[in-house]
C-alpha cells in the first residue's frame, strides 16, 4: 500500500479535503491505558480550537474520530477556503497539549464515557467487551481515570509522531511540505488474552423497559449482513416488525444490525419491550427464525435499496489509496448480481446457524442479565 501524501483533484468542482491519519486506536492500548487514543485525539484537536469559528464562517466542516483500527482528522469544505486555513490546521501534526489542557479534557472524555453507557445501545459495545476483549475507541473507565500525563505525552511520541496517511483533496500550495514529511508504518498489534470479567459492563438506563439482543458470529461477508439486516427489519412490511409488533404487539421498535469491528462482527436482532412480555419476543424471534418465509418481491425491493445505497456511496468514492479495509464504505458492487435462489440459500444457512449459536443480552435498569 501506498503510504504518505497523496493529493487528487477532485471531481466536485471547487471541493477541497484535508484528512490526516494516525496509526492508534483500540488496537494498539494495554491493560492501563484503553481509551488513550480518543483521549489523543480530543487533545490533538485543541491545535485548530483558535480557528474554530473561522472555519465555520467559510463553511469548512470539520471533526475526528477515534476507531478500533485509527484517529482521522478531517476538514471538508470550498478548496479556496481550506487554502486560507491550511497553515492552521496542518499544526495538529506538531501540537503538544499542555497538562493542563489534558487534564480538563480528561474530564470531559469521561463524561462522554458516562453519557455513552448510559444508552441502552450500550449493549452493543458490550458483547464485544465481554465476548472478545474488545473495548474499542471508547476505552475502559478506570484506565482513563488513572492516565498520567506522562503516559500520555510517551503514548503521542510514539503512535502521533508521524501521521500514517495524509490525503489532500483540491490544489494546495503545500504540496512539497506534505511530501516532506515522515510517514509511518502500519504495525500489527496483537490483543492481550486476558479476560476482565464484568467488571466493565456498565449500564446507567433509566428506561422501564428492557431492551433485549439476540445475537451470534458469523463468517458472512459485510456486504450480505448488510443485505440481510435490511431484509429483516426495513420498513413496516420487514418480518420482524411484523412478527413482534403487528401480528404479536410485543414490542413498539425492532431492529437487525450487525457490530463491526475488525474481523469480528457478531449479527443481532434488537428490540425494547415490557418486562411480562419478554419471554413472549423471545420465542417470537426464535419460531420466526425456525419458519422464515420469504418474499421475492421483497428480495428484489431491497435490492433496489442496496442500489441506491450505492449510487449515493459513489458519487463521493475518490480515488484515495488508504487501507481500504480501515476506511472504506461496505462494497455493495457483488450484490447487484445477487439471485433470489443464492439468497434463499444464504438465509437458510443464516437461521440454521443463528438458531444453533445465538446468545441472549438482555439489560434494564443498570441491572446486568446474561442470559447465554
């Protein structure tokens, strides 16, 4: 792969992008420092903070986000505009936080860790926090808690040193400073095999109501799973909104996602319902997964979905040379030619296995239930 600069001229007339890219994230912290990277990123972030409202004056839109695999800057906007501000924003590649700064903004990371588990999507995270030992970009609290700021200036020396990527979209007058500088390679780092127990599995919902994930690993490519998810729970005619809801009342929404995260991607089905109709959903989902019928007319509708998905995902698909596995939107290309026979294949398999391995996650009032 490609590493360093890497400039296009963009097919959006006018359109310019600066997007920097950090080898970090969830797959290179330990025991004690999980949640260091989004720590990074917020602090690293401060370098543009004096130019904030001017960036929003010229209509730059602009942001960062820490995930398992990097932290991404990025500024999209007029290229005329970015041309005025690039000197300004490309100080996030030298900037060094103060102690102070970090431990303010310590603080306000771990109120967005608070507000964060205090969803009942919170489930979600953790099935891969206590399944895979996957804490992901948002860390573990207490690790958080105790970071110093000595770690952490040691933490940046190493993985924000050098950025790993650096793509430029639009003409730019600092072409020859980008091709200046060091680039970093990608490293390959392996998990600890270490089990935490549930210490972690925090749950702060209010909510009456239990929300509740069938769910199980599949090998399926992301592209199916996708397909799959819409298939089961897109719009009012979707099987499990029929099943749970219309013909049953057991439940007001229901959805079907699958959790990416790295190689891992555990398919669930969701739903929030009332404590004395729980054992009710549950064995609703099971006998719709043990009689699943389908509809081809529905099978070709959502491939229309899937066409639009892609018609949109097209019209931004510059011509970037990035890890296409880390930063890629999911390929829909394969499924345009999809038979209704090979997917009425798929989902045979796809129940047989969500029936042979599905675990049950179930959460209400900060109380912890699993139900394996």
């Amino acid at each position: 792969m490609k590493k360093g600069f890497n400039q296009i001229v963009s097919n959006i007339p006018g359109f310019g992008s600066i997007n920097i890219f950090y080898n970090a994230g969830g797959k290179v912290e330990k025991e004690g420092t999980r949640g260091i990277s989004h720590l990074a990123e917020h602090l690293l972030f401060k370098a543009v903070d004096s130019i904030d409202e001017k960036l929003s004056a010229h209509g730059i839109k602009f942001n960062a986000l820490t995930s398992e695999d990097y932290v991404y800057f990025y500024f999209n906007g007029l290229n005329e505009s970015l041309r005025l501000f690039e000197r300004d924003i490309l100080k996030i590649l030298s900037y060094i936080p103060s102690k102070e700064e970090f431990e303010k903004e310590k603080k306000i990371v771990l109120s967005e860790y608070s507000n964060v588990f205090s969803k009942q999507n919170a489930i979600f995270p953790n099935i891969l926090r206590k399944y895979y030992n996957r804490f992901g970009a948002i860390g573990y609290k207490k690790d958080v808690e105790e970071i110093t700021y000595e770690q952490f200036l040691d933490f940046i020396t190493i993985h924000f040193k050098q950025p790993t990527f650096i793509s430029r979209i639009g003409e730019t007058d600092f072409e020859e400073y980008y091709k200046s500088l060091v680039y970093s390679d990608f490293t390959t780092i392996t998990y600890e095999e270490k089990d935490y127990g549930e210490e972690f599995l925090e749950f702060n919902t209010s909510s009456i109501h239990p929300l509740i994930a069938h769910w199980f690993t599949t090998d399926l490519e992301t592209n199916i799973l996708d397909f799959i998810s819409l298939y089961l729970s897109s719009g009012l005619s979707s099987p499990l909104y029929q099943s749970l809801r219309e013909k049953n009342g057991l439940v007001y929404y229901v959805g079907a996602d699958t959790i990416f995260d790295g190689n891992i991607k555990p398919f669930c089905v969701y739903y929030e319902c009332e404590n004395k109709n729980k054992k009710d959903a549950k064995k609703v989902v099971k006998e719709l997964f043990k009689n699943l019928e389908l509809n081809e007319e529905r099978f070709e509708n959502i491939k229309k979905m899937i066409d639009v998905k892609l018609k949109k995902q097209n019209i931004f698909n510059f011509d970037t040379t990035f890890n296409k596995t880390n930063f890629e939107d999911v390929d829909y290309e394969p499924l345009k030619n999809l038979t209704y026979e090979e997917f009425q294949k798929i989902m045979k398999k796809f129940c047989k296995d969500f029936l042979k391995n599905e675990k049950i996650a179930i959460v209400q009032k900060g109380i912890k239930i699993w139900a394996l």
